[in-house]
C-alpha cells in the first residue's frame, strides 16, 4: 500500500495475523445515525497490552487521511474496539460512522483485519467485504 508508513530502520517484525474484525452497532447518536464502533479479536493483539477500561490511543490512516483514535476493551470481553470517536488532523471531531459510510460500510459489516507486530508497533490493514478501499490502523505502544 502507498500509504502504508515506513518500517526503515525498525526490528524485524513478526509475520501477518489475520484477525476476525466486525462493524458494530452500539446505540444511536442524537441525529439518529448509529454509533459504530470496528470490534477486532483480541486473538493477535497481545503484544499491545491494552488494558481493560482504559483508551489506548492510536493513528488511524483512512485512504492517505490520518485521524487520532483509541481502542479499548473490557476484563472479559473477546474483542478490542476502535472507538467510535475519531479528532481529524486539524482537531476536528470526527465520527466513525462517517469515515466507514465514505468506505461503503455500515454495521454487521464484517472486515478483515490483517496485523503486522514490528518491535513495539503494530499496524492493522482493514478491509471491508462490500469496500473496495483499505483502512490502516497504526498504533505505538
């Protein structure tokens, strides 16, 4: 991918996970638009360490436009979730259901997730059944 940050002058990083990732609905905003969130399996994510309750923040890419974001999960849950609230990169709010609704996405969307772990990073590639885009996700720890 072109958009794809460099990985010059990092470790070696661990081959690709495929993970099981899914458009979630979680309630409903105000003006009636569902609030989403992109619920991932926790399978593949260990070396992160995020711990439950607590927003661990990340850069999301979507097609070359960078976003600040967080994900977050629970004690029990079996999944980690990209919040559904996105800051744009001149600090504008941003609500996920409108950058997933731009890539032909909505909920029960199932995606894939393909995750590449290189030293203390990783990097999520996203892409959604009915879109023809990818959606990056990078995260320092």
């Amino acid at each position: 991918m072109a958009n794809h940050p460099s990985t010059s002058g990092r470790r070696e990083s661990a081959p690709p996970a495929l993970l099981q990732s899914t458009v979630t609905r979680i309630g409903y905003y105000s003006d009636t638009l569902p609030k989403l969130i992109i619920t991932i399996g926790k399978k593949g994510l260990e070396p992160l360490s995020i711990s439950p309750g607590v927003r661990h923040p990340v850069t999301l890419y979507i097609n070359g436009d960078e976003y600040h974001a967080a994900l977050r999960t629970t004690l029990r849950s079996p999944t980690v979730m990209i919040c559904p609230d996105l800051i744009g990169q001149s600090g504008e709010t941003i609500r996920l259901v409108e950058v997933l609704a731009e890539q032909g996405l909505s909920a029960r969307d199932r995606v894939q997730a393909v995750a590449e772990m290189n030293g203390e990073t990783i990097s999520l590639v996203i892409s959604g059944i009915h879109s023809r885009r990818d959606i990056l996700l990078c995260s320092a720890q």
